[in-house]
C-alpha cells in the first residue's frame, strides 16, 4: 500500500512524457509550414 503512491506517479510522468513528445512532432510539423508552401499574400494596397 506504501508504494502505491509511487506507481501512480510514475504513470503520470510516462502519460506526460508521451503527451510531451507527441506535442514536440506535431509542433515541428506546424513549424515547416509546408501547408502554406505555394501561398502568396494578397496585396491590400489595392
């Protein structure tokens, strides 16, 4: 029963270090900006 405690921790630090790297992929993939590759801004002195 004392260890417990521990066990959940750890499973809350294994959940968050996947949740952390997931995010890191998906912040890199957001990044390259390669969706908005051929886009070309409108010229609003028109």
């Amino acid at each position: 029963m004392d260890n417990s405690i521990y066990y959940i921790l750890a499973g809350v630090a294994v959940v968050y270090v996947i949740i952390s790297i997931f995010s890191k992929k998906s912040s890199k993939r957001r990044k390259s900006r390669k969706f908005m590759d051929g886009y070309e801004r409108k010229d609003k002195r028109k």
